[in-house]
C-alpha cells in the first residue's frame, strides 16, 4: 500500500558544489539523472540514494566506468569518491543554525583575507566550497589591536563566488578607516567567518543596509536578500553615524509622533530596491566607520512595516492568484528568481514562514555549474 507515500520529481541547474532541492517532506529514496555528463560523455551520468545509507552516501553510474559507491560523511573513500558528498536530507527548522567555523589554520580553509575594494574581495588559502547565494558571518577581524575590518564583523553577507578561492560581498572597504586583513598576520591569528545555512527562515526580515543612493526616490542595497516586493510597506533603523538618519520613521521631524514609512516601488535584484522616498539633500551614507567605535554599534537596517500594498487588487502570478511566496534561502544564485517556499499559497509580502525540507545533491554527484539534473524523490510509507 502507499497510502501515506509522497512522491515528487522535477529538474534544476546544478551549482557545481551542492545543489539544493526544496520538498514538503524528507524522502527516503533519490535518484538524479544528469543530462549534461550524458551527452558530454564524462562524469557521473546517474545517482541513488536510501536512507538506510546513511547522510552523505550514494550510488553513482561513470560515463565509461561503470557504478561506484560513496560512502557516508566521516566514512571510507571508495572507487575515487570522496566520501560523504552523496545525497543530505535537510530541515531548516531551527533560527540561526550556521556551519563549521573556518579560521586560521581550519582545513580545507587555512587562511584568508579580505581586501580593501567595492566589493570587498575575500580570498581564501584552499577552496573555499560556497557557492554564490551563500551567507557568511564574520568574526574577529583585528589586523592589529586598533586595526583591521570588526566594523563588517557580525554583518551577514550573501557571497558572490569568483573563483574557488574567492568570492566579493556587498560592502565598500575603500574607506580610511579600514585596513586591509589577512589572518597570517593579523593579531592571534583570530579572523574567521561561517556560514548561515538557513538565513530565510521568517521572510521578509530585517536587512543590513550596506549602501543608499538619495535622489527623488531613494535606492537601497543591501547586504543579503530584503525578500521585500513591489508595494511592500517599509521602514529605516539608520544611527546617525550611517549617514541618512532624516529616513528614520521615528522621529518624524515634520510630524511628531506620526512614524514615516516607505513603499517599495522597484526591485533591481535580490539585494537592491527602489523605495518612493524623497531624499534629496539628506546625509549621505557612510560605511567608512572608525574600528575603534565597532564595541555595540548598531548596524543601518531597513525592517518591513507591513504587506503589499495594492488597493484591494489581487495579486497573481500570471493566472494564479496569492501564489506561493518565493525566498531567496542562501542556496540561490539568481539575482532575479528566488525559490518557493512549502507553505502553499499566501499573500506576497507577509511574513510567512520560510522554513524548508528537502535534500542536498552533494558536489560528488551533482555534476558541473548549470548541468541540468532530473530528480525523483520518495517518502515510503513502509520501510522496513
């Protein structure tokens, strides 16, 4: 019988180095099928995977060679496989849940730096493994005792991978308070960073802000996906320090105890929005702050105030109406297109709960950057 069974397929470009796949449940079979390693006659061409293996195993079919088989994280490395980079079930249920830390002298990892650009260009010592859509948290960027980078440090920045051992994140260091910092000679060594696996659990949420352009509407970046959309009511947490305070919503200068709030009118990308602010001849924004004033700073933030908009129109998705909401989840690369979420149709621009479920097809299977692979996935209601 398969009553209780779920059943799901479909297909998705290949990241090259962990490919995410979104499911209303955690299967117990996977199987991929990639075209591309098909026709291109090398590398693995098909994979399965029971939950019986174990996280992190799989079989995998060689164009050429034949079925090998890898074996579970922290297993034996078999048949030129690296174990452990199978297939992974995923439950993004818990807040604030980040990866291994990678610091000075942390394999693969040993060492890093971070440049002083627009963006900043961190290059790593040893391959780094983010993919762009990545969200990383810094620590400890003390070049010395009263230099370095701690004013990004507790800043989420969504990655943008260049190389395998370099990615850029949102945010200017040019400034002359920043010093460049490498971790081989910064003070004990400390710089490290990790990953946020989950940052889109409750969406839209707070964003860092990392640069404001004023004008007769008012662009904002930002320094990880708003997940805000066209007609979303917003509102600006800006310290004095950052530049721009007169776009707060309290205090409202002109009309006491009225709160000033602003609607999205544009989104250029995932991190870049167009707010009907005029902000003609306000401070600019400032990113250049002293490392010595880092100690309890709060950061520029823009929080949503409330949901779309629209006058009591609808609002669709073609023929759908209230479709379910899309997030950018940290395993996205589009500027463009987020990802949908599992709590079915809501209306764009509430907070929904963007929790997730699924599985990860890990680099040991899932082929090269945009190899097209079909998936099928189950969820047994017998397993013995």
């Amino acid at each position: 019988m398969a009553e209780y069974s779920r059943l799901a397929s479909g297909q998705v470009r290949s990241t090259g180095a962990g490919t995410a796949v979104v499911l209303p449940f955690i299967p117990n079979f996977i199987e991929v099928s990639n075209r591309d390693s098909a026709v291109g006659g090398s590398g693995v061409t098909r994979a399965w995977w029971y939950t019986d293996m174990g996280q992190g195993a799989a079989f995998a079919n060689l164009f050429g060679t034949g079925d090998v088989y890898i074996d579970v994280v922290g297993g034996t490395s078999t048949g030129g496989q690296t174990n452990g980079t199978g297939f992974t079930t995923i439950q993004a249920g818990l807040a604030l849940q980040y990866g291994a830390v990678v610091k000075h002298g942390a394999s693969p990892v040993s060492d890093f730096s971070i440049s002083k650009a627009n963006p900043a260009v961190v290059t790593t010592v040893g391959n780094h493994g983010l993919v762009t859509g990545n969200v990383i948290v810094f620590s400890n960027l003390y070049q010395t005792a009263s230099t370095g980078m701690q004013q990004i440090a507790g800043i989420p920045f969504t990655v943008t991978v260049t190389g395998a051992t370099t990615f850029t994140i949102a945010w200017d260091t040019t400034g002359s308070n920043y010093t460049a910092f490498n971790t081989a000679t910064s003070t004990n060594n400390v710089g490290s960073y990790m990953q946020v696996l989950y940052p889109a659990l409750y969406a839209p949420d707070q964003a860092v802000i990392s640069a404001i352009t004023t004008g007769t509407t008012t662009t904002v970046t930002t320094t990880t996906p708003s997940n805000f959309v066209v007609g979303q009511e917003i509102a600006f947490r800006i310290p004095t320090v950052w530049g721009p305070f007169q776009l707060n919503s309290l205090p409202d200068v002109i009309i006491p105890g009225s709160p000033i709030y602003g609607y999205v009118i544009s989104v250029t990308n995932n991190q870049t929005f167009v707010v009907n602010i005029n902000s003609t001849g306000y401070t600019a924004f400032n990113p250049n702050l002293t490392f010595a004033g880092f100690v309890g700073r709060t950061f520029a933030q823009v929080v949503p105030a409330g949901d779309v908009n629209t006058g009591g129109l609808p609002i669709s998705a073609g023929s759908q109406l209230y479709p379910s909401p899309t997030v950018f989840n940290g395993f996205t690369a589009s500027t463009s297109t987020g990802v949908s979420t599992i709590n079915g149709p809501a209306i764009q621009g509430a907070y929904i709960n963007a929790t997730f479920q699924g599985f990860i097809i890990g680099t040991g299977v899932d082929g090269d950057a945009e190899d097209l692979l079909f998936w099928r996935a189950y969820m047994h209601d017998i397993n013995t």
